[in-house]
C-alpha cells in the first residue's frame, strides 16, 4: 500500500518545492511556532508560501504555536491568551488552504490527581468547543502527543472533546520517551489517529533523529495491523529525502 508521506519544513528557506513535486509528498510547515513574529513578517511568509504552493495539489500542513500556551489553564487570562494564538495559526491556516493543523496536548501528566485531571480536561473541551465555534475551519485539527507516559490521558481529552474533525497525531518520536511500546500507543488510540510524527530517540530526550529502517519497518508492521492509513510527517533533519522514502 502507498503511504501518504509529508516532508517536514523547520522554515522556508529549506523548501525545495520541485524536489516535493517530484516526488509526490506533502509539506508540513512550522515556521508559524515562532511566538515572536510580527504581524508583518506573517504576512510576508504567508505570501511567500502562497506563491510556492501554486499548482501544489498534495497534502499541506501546519504546526501551530504550543509555547507556553495552555488551553486548559484555570488562569482565565492564559486561556484567552492561548485562543487568541490559536484562532491566529487558524487565520493562516485558512490563508494557505491547509488540510491539517496540529496543536500540543499541552497535558502535563505530573497533575494526575483525579479531580484536578478531570478538570484540565473539562476545560479543554470548553476550549476547543469555543475554538470550532469561532474559526469554522474545514481541515483537520491535530492533538499531538508531548509528555504524556501513556496514551490514557490524551485519550481521555479526545474522547472528551469529541468533534469529528478533531484527532490525534501521534508523536513516535514522544511516545518513544514515555513507559509503554508504540503498539500499545497505536492500540488504544486506534480510533483517533489521523497523523503521525515519525522520529527517533535514544530514549533519554527527544532528538529528533532519524529512525532506522528497522524502526520503520516495525511501525509500519503495527499500522497495518490496526489499519491505519493516515499521513506520516517525516519530523526529522533529512540529509536525502528520495533515500528516505525507500524506507516506506
């Protein structure tokens, strides 16, 4: 089966759109992380990406901002910092014509006392409720996977929030660093993965390197498994990157 594959772009200036084009992958941008760029120097990369995406017709994706944004915060001023962040990467998402978004869990897993857990979570699903109010995007919205140990908890903020256009990218790359394997992650998130950040680690930090083709091989055995189908983003420095889809 052909895998959906998306090339992953730091910045602009690494983007070799006719090398994409060739070979038929996706992009994934995230120059828009940056937290302190101007209203002008948005501007000026949305226009600089709309002129490289003419006649580009495969998948396009964005990373949104995640520093020191906390959408389930009891500190009513954070929130509506973190929306008003959120509902900008929408804006340029809209502008770009963008199939997926994806945001951070921001889930701590130390905060893992009952009533506290349930409240992060109660009011994450306020906040993306008002969030798909608002923006009325048509793409997909992407929860990705930090710091989490287990899938358990951001299981139980997707299953919460419950909106069709709303899933999980997994992080392999995250849940490498976590307590459990990659299948157990795939298997019980089975029915909400709808992207995949595919990296590797030594599991001590989260290097972003590149996996081997063992570690390929291995992941993709487990999707075929459970059937998922979804797009992978390579997240990673890729040195070759007609090379590296040969893994796939």
């Amino acid at each position: 089966m052909k895998r959906k594959l998306i090339s992953c772009i730091s910045h602009i200036g690494e983007l070799n759109i006719d090398e994409i084009k060739r070979l038929e992958v996706g992009i994934e941008i995230q120059d828009f992380t940056e937290p302190n760029m101007t209203d002008k120097e948005v501007n000026n990369l949305i226009i600089k990406y709309k002129e490289l995406f003419k006649g580009f017709n495969n998948i396009k994706s964005i990373h949104g901002p995640f520093l020191d944004l906390k959408p389930s915060s009891p500190d009513l001023e954070i929130r509506r910092v973190s929306q008003r962040r959120y509902i900008k990467a929408f804006l340029i998402a809209k502008e770009l014509d963008i199939d997926y978004l994806i945001f951070h869990s921001q889930i701590n897993p130390h905060l893992n006392e009952e009533n506290i857990r349930k409240l992060n979570v109660e009011q994450s699903k306020e906040f993306w409720e008002e969030i798909a109010r608002v923006v009325n995007y048509k793409g997909i919205i992407l929860i990705e996977n930090i710091f989490e140990e287990t899938p358990i908890m951001i299981k139980e903020l997707i299953e919460a929030i419950n909106l069709p256009n709303i899933k999980i990218n997994l992080d392999v790359g995250h849940a490498k660093l976590g307590s459990v394997s990659i299948e157990n992650w795939v298997k019980e998130l089975k029915d909400y993965i709808g992207y995949i950040h595919l990296h590797t680690n030594d599991g001590k930090s989260d290097q972003h390197l590149r996996p081997t083709e063992e570690e390929v091989k291995r992941l993709l055995y487990i999707l075929d498994k459970y059937e998922i189908h979804c797009p992978i983003s390579l997240e990673y420095k890729v040195e070759n990157l007609e090379k590296d889809l040969e893994m796939f």
